[in-house]
C-alpha cells in the first residue's frame, strides 16, 4: 500500500512538472481531473492541440547499460495521437534519449 502510494506521489508530481514545462513553451493546459484514463493532459496553442500521457522515467541498467525506462505508448494510444511526455530528475521531454543525458554516474536521480 504503502510504495503504491509513493508511485502515486510520484506521478502526481510528474504531471504538476510537466504542467510548468508546457506553460513555459505558451501552452494553455487542461489536466484529467480523475486517476484514470489515457490521457492525462491537454495543452493548446493557437491551432495545435496535444493529447498527452506524462510519464516519470527512472534510471535502470539493462545488460549493464545505464538507460531510463518508462512504459512505452499503446498501439490505440499512438492510433489516437497521444503522446508520451516524459518527466526524469526535475526535466520534461518528449524523448528519453534527451532526458539521458541529466543521469548521474550511478543512474539515481
């Protein structure tokens, strides 16, 4: 219960970060008032309306490569236009291959 609760913090906080970077960037941003659901915010600027699932990344290795995972998009999700924004260590992208360069050494935030 109690690391379920942590993940949920977790996501909370994500998406509170994801929600700043979109302002900053001109975005007008509607959050899902609820905890479930594919999409979590909608950000509009002029023409351009984004559908997006935030997701917090974290460090792994995998086969002793140091990398960032974070779940991947559904095939529905990409047949919709959801996109995936990724929150890693206080940074927002659109691609982990960009957050990667904010790990440390030890691949902890």
């Amino acid at each position: 219960m109690e690391n379920n609760m942590e993940n949920n913090r977790k996501g909370d906080l994500a998406e509170v970060q994801a929600t700043a970077w979109l302002w900053q960037r001109g975005y007008e941003v509607f959050r899902n008032m609820g905890c479930t659901g594919k999409i979590d915010i909608v950000a509009v600027k002029k023409d351009e309306i984004l559908l997006i699932d935030d997701k917090s990344a974290s460090a792994r290795f995998d086969n002793g490569v140091q990398c960032l995972g974070a779940s991947t998009i559904t095939k529905e999700s990409k047949k919709r236009g959801i996109r995936k924004l990724f929150v890693y260590n206080n940074h927002v992208s659109f691609s982990l291959m960009e957050l990667e360069k904010y790990m440390n050494p030890m691949g902890t935030a």
